[in-house]
C-alpha cells in the first residue's frame, strides 16, 4: 500500500485505482489526471483548458470493474496555466480537479517526495489507440529548465508519452510510489525522444494547499533553512555564491569541499541561500525570473541536490537512514542503512554541512567515500580546516583524483599504443575510402597524455621539495591562499591536493571517449573492407577455375589481361577495394559472357 492509502500500482499487470481519464465537454480524451483525496485530481493546466467548462473525470481502476464518470470542475484558483520564463523553459502547468462525486479513500494516492537521478519509472496514459489505458515505461535522465521539471528517457521509442498521458502519474518501478506527473511528450530535430514530468516537490510549490497529501522527508533539514527573520537575507559572498551555484548546476566535479567558519555570517547566508534556490519544493518565484536582482551566476538550478543535511551532533547511522530513505531504499529494513546503500546502484546529490562536528566524523567519511564510489555527487561543508577536513580532501579528493587520472592515462596509452596500431595495421591492409581521418584524434591524445604524464612529474617534484606545511610564497599546501577561506578542491597545485594542476580531467575524458570511439568505428569500417577484399579474392579464384575448365587449355588474352588486372589490384597493399571490386566484376562478367556463347 502506499504511503497515504491507496495503491502506489506495485504491478505493472493492474490497473491503477488513482488513474483517471479525463475528458472535455466533446467526449474526447484531454488527458490524464491523479486521484489524490476522493473528491481531488491533479491534471495538468492544459488538459483542463482542452477539455473547456465541461469536465468528466472518469475511473478506469474501479475495484468493481466498472469505470464510473464523475463530472468535475477547477477547485477554485488551484489552477497555475503554463507559462515561458525569460530563457523559454516552462514554467507550471499543474491543475487540481474538484469532483461533483466523491471517490472510495482507498482509490486515493498520495504523491511521494523522492530522489530521483537515473530511476526507472513508469506511466499509466491514455493515448488515443489505447482509450483504456496502458504503461509507458521511461529512465529518469535528469533536471531541465528552471522550474524543476524532470527530463524522462523512453525505454522505447514507442513509449514516448503522446495526447493522452498529460497529467498520468509517474510510478517509481521499484517502490511503486507515485513520484511526479507527465507534462508532456515531444521529438527533437535530432530525432531524440523524451518525456517530461513535474515532481513532487514542484507541484508542491506551485500548489501549496498539495503538502498534506505529500508524503517523505523533505530535502532540506530544517536547521538550513534560512532565518524567519529575514536578518540575513542582505548578506551575499558572490564568489562563494558562484561556485556553489556552478557546482549545484554540476559543473562536472564530483565531490567539493569548502570551509565555513562559524563566525562567518555572510558565508554561511550564502550556503542557506544556495541550498535554498536549488530545493524544488523551497524555490520562490523570483529564482526563475531572469530580471530578479540575483547577481549573475549565483542562481543554482532548481533540483540541483537530493539531499541536504546538518551533521552537526548528528550520528552517521542517523544520516544514513536518511540518505536510504531519500533514494527509496525501503526493501530489507533489517539490513543497516550503508548496506542498502552499498548494494544500491541510486545515486543522488549530497549536501553535508558540519561534516567536521557530526557525532563520529570518520564514520561519516566511510558513508561519504561509499556513496563517492557509487558516483553519487557530495558537497562538503567544514566549520574548520582541521584534522578531518585534510583526512576528507585526501580520502574523498586527492586519492580519487590520482587514481581517476592513473586510470585516464592507461586509457590514453592504450588509444595511442595498442589501438592505434590496429588501426595503423589496417590502413596497411586497404585504402581507407569512406573512413573518417583520425589523424588530429590521435595527436590530441598524445598531447592529452604527454600533458598528464608532465602532471605527474610536477607532483611529484613538488612533494620532494617540500616537506613543511607552507610554500615559501606563504600558500598553503592545500594550494588555497589563506586570504580565501574556501579551502575548496579545485585542483590547484599541492602536494596534499587532487593532482593535475590546472587540467580538466572530464575534458581528457571526453577526448579519449571520442578518440576511443572513433577508432573502433574506423577499424570496423575497415575490417569490413579487408572482408570484402577476401571475399572478392575468392570470388576471383572460383572464376578463374571455371574459366580455365571452360577453355580446355587454349588462351583467351583479353580475358587472362582482366583476370591479371583483378589480381594485382587485389594484391596490392594497400588494396584499393573499389577498384579490385571494379576489375573483379569486369572480369566475372567476361567470363559469364563468354560461358553464355560457349552454351550457344
């Protein structure tokens, strides 16, 4: 059962109690809507402006098999049309439906607030070839736009919401909970498929009057939000406020690390603001407004964490059970929290504050580096730069870092070795018509890798040389001046730091997948010539016998002159295969030709 009653459609085989089909005054279907009290449905705004004045909610998962039809209506203002913000994302687009009639409770669902990065869910739509109903199943792919809405990936290019699904609620696969609602479906130029939904949180903030009849922990722990008394809200580290909102917007780093002493108000407003903005359900109307008075790049996107926690006092069991419960890990509650997320493949975006004065500090690094290695994103935010904040940026920064260019490089070497040379090998074999040049890849790579390799050494010249805490230049050697109390990860040089000074090692990443991909797409381009010069040598040789069984040893030179040409050309390295292909078929027709005047 689901959380607030109701059937949260834990198979796919049933038809969902909360599912309702929507239609307008014409009796066609306008779309989908949500059961959420007995007389209550969530649709989206365009449905209801489809379907005009006359309203039928009609319910398909009737436990008595019927499908009765209720006629419904706006409940009052609970009614936020779609709108375009200044960048012309989306913005709204939800409705709630008062009906004539009440339901049974125990059709009712109650949405749930849930992390969402990479869940497979599901979508009961009422397409016009499927009137009563069917499954669209979808990956969620991620945040989009600034509204918080959520981009969802069809399973299959048929399961693309269509006219009929706006408004259907979005089941999460694994627990059954119904996390968000369809917007709307559409196909780029590019041919790319994708669906979209509302998540909880959102709908949330656009129809407040929803909060009861949504269930699970909200994102943001209560002692991070912002003053009542608004005494703070003036106070802005821009530069702090800039890489808080690059990263909330993933900036590509993985983990970040950052110091807020407790003395520092404007610092730790800044973090409040930031955790605040990039909350679905806590953002205001004036963070997606382009003329807010927000300075440039301190906005973050809304969605931009999963989770944000104050550790202080706070045990790593207790934020464990959290995070589990954040991801939906609800299966085998026996288990401890960090098995069920170590056996987890969900993943999320962690904000920890006061990760220096939880309960038992080192045990919440241990939860920390698990949900890293699973590839979970973490913000880390120290009250000082002490003993655990240096044991974190080692564990969960520098020794990640090495070993992730360590790895960066084995791969640049393997593109410039081993695959190359295949690739070399074949260019040997056969003219390469219709292969892309891969010359520049694989010089991008050895510079690529030369550039590492340069890193590496820098590294460790700096570890030999020094051997204190500070640089004769008077910076730290975590490579952070100490006029900046950042105390970030940004790969500047140290010997305590993430090593590669100033590379970008997603960008290195990106090369060698690109050069990595073109030469396996080459090389199968070109084995597919080196099969159809082999099967052409054949084909040469068999003719080659049948026309000298035909001729009974006499002398055809104009036939053996094209059979020679074939040869040579198939011969040749590296054989040009348009040209042998060309000269063997000559040839085969020759001896076809002279077989027909033979049999005349």
């Amino acid at each position: 059962m689901a959380a607030g009653g109701g059937d949260p459609a834990a198979s796919p085989l049933k038809t969902p109690s909360w599912a309702v089909r929507i239609r307008g005054a014409d009796g066609e279907i306008a779309g989908a809507g949500i059961l959420l009290t007995p007389d209550q449905v969530l649709t989206c705004a365009h449905v209801v402006d489809r379907a005009e004045d006359r309203l039928t909610a009609e319910f398909v998962g009737a436990a008595d098999h019927s499908v009765p039809a209720v006629p419904a209506r706006v409940d009052g203002s609970a009614y936020v049309p779609e709108t375009r913000d200044a960048d012309g994302d989306p913005v709204g687009d939800v409705a709630l439906l008062r009906l004539d009639r009440p339901r049974p409770v125990g059709e009712t669902v109650r949405l749930h607030r849930l992390s969402a990065p990479g869940r497979e869910v599901r979508m009961y739509g009422f397409p016009y070839a499927h009137n009563g109903g069917i499954w669209f199943r979808s990956t969620v792919v991620g945040g989009c736009g600034r509204d918080g809405q959520v981009q969802l990936s069809p399973v299959s290019p048929g399961e693309l919401a269509s006219p009929g699904c706006s408004g259907a609620g979005v089941a999460d696969s694994r627990t059954g909970e119904v996390i968000g609602m369809v917007l709307s479906g559409q196909q780029d130029q590019h041919g790319n498929r994708f669906s979209f939904m509302s998540p909880a949180e959102t709908i949330a903030r656009h129809l407040p009057r929803l909060k009861p009849h949504i269930v699970g922990p909200t994102a943001v722990d209560e002692r991070l939000l912002p003053a009542a008394d608004g005494a703070s809200q003036d106070l802005l580290d821009e530069p702090f406020a800039q890489r808080l909102a690059a990263w909330l917007r993933d900036d590509g780093s993985q983990v970040k690390i950052s110091v807020v002493g407790p003395g520092d108000a404007a610092r730790a407003a800044t973090l409040r603001r930031a955790i605040t903005l990039a909350d679905r359900e806590l953002r205001t109307a004036v963070s997606v407004d382009r003329a807010s008075l927000d300075p440039p790049g301190t906005v973050p996107s809304a969605g931009g964490h999963d989770l944000a926690v104050d550790a202080s006092g706070v045990s790593a069991a207790e934020i464990a059970e959290r995070i589990a419960e954040r991801m939906g890990l609800w299966q085998h509650p026996e288990d401890p929290p960090l098995d069920r997320i170590r056996a987890s493949r969900a993943t999320l975006n962690l904000v920890v504050v006061g990760v220096d004065e939880a309960a038992d500090p080192l045990s919440l690094l241990d939860l920390l580096d698990v949900l890293r290695a699973g590839g979970s994103r973490l913000l880390l935010v120290f009250r000082e730069d002490g003993d655990c904040h240096r044991r974190a940026r080692d564990r969960l920064l520098v020794r990640p870092g090495r070993e992730r260019r360590a790895r960066l490089v084995e791969r640049l070497r393997e593109i410039t070795g081993p695959l190359a040379q295949d690739l070399h090998e074949r260019l040997a074999a056969v003219v390469p018509h219709g292969v892309r040049p891969l010359d520049s890849d694989l010089v991008a790579a050895h510079a690529a890798l030369a550039g590492l390799l340069r890193a590496d050494d820098a590294d460790d010249d700096a570890d030999d040389a020094d051997a204190g805490g500070v640089d004769r230049d008077g910076v730290d050697r975590d490579g952070v001046d100490r006029g900046d109390e950042d105390r970030e990860g940004d790969g500047r040089p140290d010997s305590g730091r993430v090593p590669g000074p100033g590379l970008d090692l997603a960008r290195y990443e990106r090369l060698a997948d690109r050069a990595a991909g073109r030469l396996a797409k080459a090389v199968a381009q070109l084995d597919r010539l080196r099969d159809r010069r082999d099967e052409l040598a054949g084909r040469l040789r068999g003719y080659h016998v049948l026309h000298q069984h035909a001729l009974r040893g006499e002398e055809d030179p104009e036939v053996d002159g094209l059979y020679l040409r074939a040869h040579a050309l198939l011969r040749a390295r590296p054989c040009d295969v348009r040209a042998a292909e060309a000269a063997v078929d000559a040839y085969t027709r020759r001896v076809d030709d002279h077989g027909e005047g033979d049999a005349r």
